[in-house]
C-alpha cells in the first residue's frame, strides 16, 4: 500500500470548471434516475483491445436461467433458492425475486420508467422511484429527459405497489437504518440552484407523511447510524454567484432544536454518508459550480467532520455520485472511497483507486495496484473483515461507444483486500464484476457482469447468473464511461 498524498489543492474547486450546468439536475439524483446519455456508436481500436484482454470473456450460461415471456427479462429461480429476495429493473420494468418461494413478480408501473428500488433494513418493505420519461434521439445521441417523478411503496415480496401521496416529490434519502421510516425531499425551486428541494418529509409504509423541516434549499441529506436523526444540507442567502451560505446541520426525528456541524460562504456541501468515528462525510462544491453538473463531475474535495464545530479532515478528491461506488464504512469505522489520482477527472477507467482509511491512526493509504490499472467500487462485507473491489484496466482513451464501454466493464476483476494485513487477492472465480455487493453474512456476492446479475454463494466456489438484461442491449446510458448499475437492483438478505 502506498501512501495517499493530499495536496493543498484539495481544500477548493477552481471555478473555471464550471463549464457545463446542464447536467446537474440529472447528476444530482443520479441516485434515483437512470438519466444519462448514451454517446453515439463510434468505431474506436480500443474495443478490440479490450475484448482481446485475458478474463474478459463472458461467463458460461447456466442450464437453469430461463425466459419469461418473449419481452420479460432471464431468471434463474432455482440458483437464488435461499438466497433473499432481489428487486431489479430489467428493460425499465421491475421485477421482484423471492429466494424462498422460488417466485417471480412484474411491478406494473403503467407509462413510468422504475429506477433505484430499495428494500427496507429488516426486509419487510421496497421502495422505488418511478418516473415519467422520454428519450430523443440527437445526432446519434440518446438523451433522457425526466418529466415528473413519484416516490412508491411496495411490501417486500412487490404486491400492494402503490405511489406515495399527498407529497411534492424530489429526491429520495433512503430508509432510517432501524425503522421503518423513508426519508425524501420534496418541493421544488428555481434558486439556489436550479431543480433544488424546499423541505424534507418522512414517509411511513402506511403511506403517512411527517414534514421534518420546511421552508429552506435543500442540496442532500443522510441518516445517522442510530437512525435517530438526519443530516441536511442546506443554502440560505441571496442566489447570485458567492453569495450564498451553505449549512451542514443535523434533525432528530422525532423533534428538536437542529445542529450546526458545518458553514461554508459561496459553496455548497453535498452529504455523503455518516458513520461511526468518523462522523459525517461530505463533498464541497465551490463557486461557480453546483452539486451533480457536469463541472463537478470531474471530482470534489472529500471531507470527514467528527461532531459540530469541529475541523474537517480532508480526505482526498472523490467522485460526487455513485458510478465507481460510493463510500463504505465498517461498523468499527474502517473507511473505503475511491479517490482521483491524477488528471483522469470524470473520465471512470483513469486515474481512479480504491483508498482506505483507518480508525486507528486516521490516515488514508491506496490499496496497492498494477500500473496500467485503476480500482473501483469498495464495499466491506459485514463484519469489516474483508473489502471486496474492483480492478480494471486504466485506458487512455476519450471515446465512449458502447462497444468500448461494454468491453472495458466486462474487463473487471474481483479482489479482497484484509485490512489486518494489507494484502489483496483476486477472486478468479468471478469475471467482469462491476458495484459488488455482500450478503448479510458476508459469505455470498451479488455484481453485475456483461448487463446481469451474478451470485458467488461461496468465494470458493463458480458464479452464477441470476437475472438479465439490466439496461436494453447497447443502449447503457453512459456519462464520460460511467454507467449507474447500483441504480438498477436491490438485494435484501440474511
């Protein structure tokens, strides 16, 4: 492992990339909405040379996936037999898995596009966005632009799907990591900046909504540990450039005085995500950009703040959405994101590695990798005694069609890094793993490969394919090579 250098540079963002704003609305919801665009098929070497790389061909078919219907998505049932229950969009339709019951079900949402489905902590409930779409075709370029959006609330097995009403819906939070409570932004204004909320509610499973505050800009928001109180971040002030003032502060639930934590003059903070130890995690934003465009896509100063008032820590340069994983974190604060190391911006295969933080000491140090390679999408497993990742070729090339992007993802490989020991060792029984993710307890995997979803029921043992398509066949909305995949499944199990 080698050291993570944290330049002077990382405390601001130079206003000059504030080129692109008109992404930002997309990009900041990236979370919930599958709105990207598909650049144009171009003819580029570089497919080639990817799809000649050793471990890049596509895994074996198994006997037992079969078709549903002629337009449905391909299910192994019999593989995910105790094994949970899996929601994931296949074609824009959703469908529920249930691993116990050997049982497949469509969630019918007439005319809208489902996207970002979320069960529940203790199972029992799925949460999804659905959203009114349409796509036009410019030049070659599929660009997707949403119209309206709906927050919906289904059980678990994907009966009783209903919209959520009676709000204003914007964006989605999540769950309360130990209730059954959904928090969401809701209202919408034309200031400070464009598309941002006005309030924060949280909605039950019943379908009732209790306002949590109102009247202000709301930028992004996340759940304590304990689930007793959310993190909002906020803007207040006039809206002309370097006027405003942004505010990190955190709401108990269930009433109370909020908490400052953070201000910030003329930037904004974006929340990523509050853990133990380490407190709340952010991006900044500086002038001249706003959370989510284009400008920001190319990285943000990553901070750690341990309790109000108290100094940030820096960490690094980061990726402000979730197309090469979002921040892990053990429940003894062992820390994982993926930093910027050097000038491969918002482009996913360059200049990106997986960093890893200790609750020890504090310091951040880069899971060690080849030359000619970058590493993505940390997760823990359960107990913090493993960090799955990501490996795959670093590419120094511009072009984005979707042979070349298809081809780079199915180049990836599984590692496990032991943080004890700071060794790593590839999985070879996994190939082309994209945003893996760990089973309850910790002995099972769940990624994408090659547009699907795979299971490893046991590391020692060969993969096998659950479910595909995910997207449409070559038409993955990509942005600078980043394809939102976690967008598009939720795995609930023990």
């Amino acid at each position: 492992m080698k050291t993570l250098e944290t330049p002077a540079a990382l405390s601001s963002v130079d206003p000059a990339e504030a080129l692109i704003k008109e992404a930002h609305h997309r990009k900041r919801r990236r979370r919930l909405l599958v709105a990207g665009i598909t650049i144009v098929l171009l003819a580029s070497s570089l497919g080639g040379y990817l799809l000649s790389r050793p471990g890049n061909r596509s895994p074996t078919p198994q006997a037992n996936i079969q078709p549903v219907g002629p337009t449905g998505p391909v299910v192994n049932k019999a593989a995910f037999a105790r094994h949970g229950q899996l929601a994931f969009v296949s074609r824009s339709t959703l469908w529920v898995l249930d691993g116990s019951t050997a049982s497949l079900r469509q969630i019918h949402t007439p005319g809208l596009v489902p996207v970002n489905p979320t069960f529940s902590p203790d199972g029992k409930w799925l949460a999804f966005v659905a959203s009114k779409e349409i796509r036009e075709n410019y030049g070659g370029d599929v660009l997707s632009s949403v119209l309206s959006s709906a927050l919906w609330l289904a059980r678990s097995n994907g009966t009783d799907a209903r919209p959520v009403e009676r709000i204003d819906f914007n964006t989605a939070f999540g769950w309360d990591p130990l209730s059954d409570l959904f928090a969401t932004s809701v209202g919408k204004t034309t200031t400070v900046p464009l598309g941002n909320a006005t309030g924060v509610d949280l909605v039950s499973p019943t379908g009732s909504v209790r306002p949590l505050l109102r009247g202000t800009h709301v930028t992004s928001a996340v759940w304590s540990p304990d689930g007793s109180a959310i993190a909002v971040s906020t803007q207040s002030g006039p809206s002309g450039p370097n006027e405003w003032t942004a505010t990190l502060a955190t709401y108990p639930i269930n009433g109370g005085p909020s908490t400052v934590w953070e201000s910030l003059h003329a930037s904004y903070i974006v929340a990523a995500g509050w853990w133990p130890l380490w407190g709340i995690g952010y991006t900044t934003v500086g002038s001249g950009a706003v959370p989510g465009g284009s400008a920001t896509a190319d990285g943000s100063p990553f901070f750690a703040i341990a309790r109000p008032g108290a100094a940030p820590r820096a960490l690094g340069m980061t990726l402000q959405n979730e197309s090469t994983g979002t921040p892990s974190v053990t429940s003894t604060g062992w820390l994982a994101f993926v930093a910027i190391n050097g000038s491969g911006g918002r482009t996913v295969w360059l200049g990106k590695q997986v960093v890893v933080c200790s609750p020890l000491t504090a310091g951040c140090t880069a899971v060690s990798h080849p030359a000619g390679t970058v590493t993505v999408d940390p997760v823990w497993s359960s107990t913090g005694a493993t960090l799955a990742y990501v490996q795959a070729p670093a590419v120094q090339d511009y072009g984005f069609p979707q042979r070349v992007v298809a081809s780079w993802y199915n180049a990836h490989q599984l590692y496990l890094f032991d943080p004890t020991t700071g060794s790593a060792q590839r999985n070879t029984q996994i190939h082309g793993a994209t945003v893996p993710l760990w089973s309850g307890n910790g002995r099972s995997l769940l990624y994408v490969s090659n547009n699907g979803l795979w299971l490893n029921s046991t590391l020692a043992e060969p993969a096998v394919e659950i479910a595909r398509p995910l997207f449409a066949p070559g038409q993955w909305p990509a942005f600078y090579g980043q394809v939102a995949f976690s967008s598009q499944f939720s795995w609930s199990s023990d």
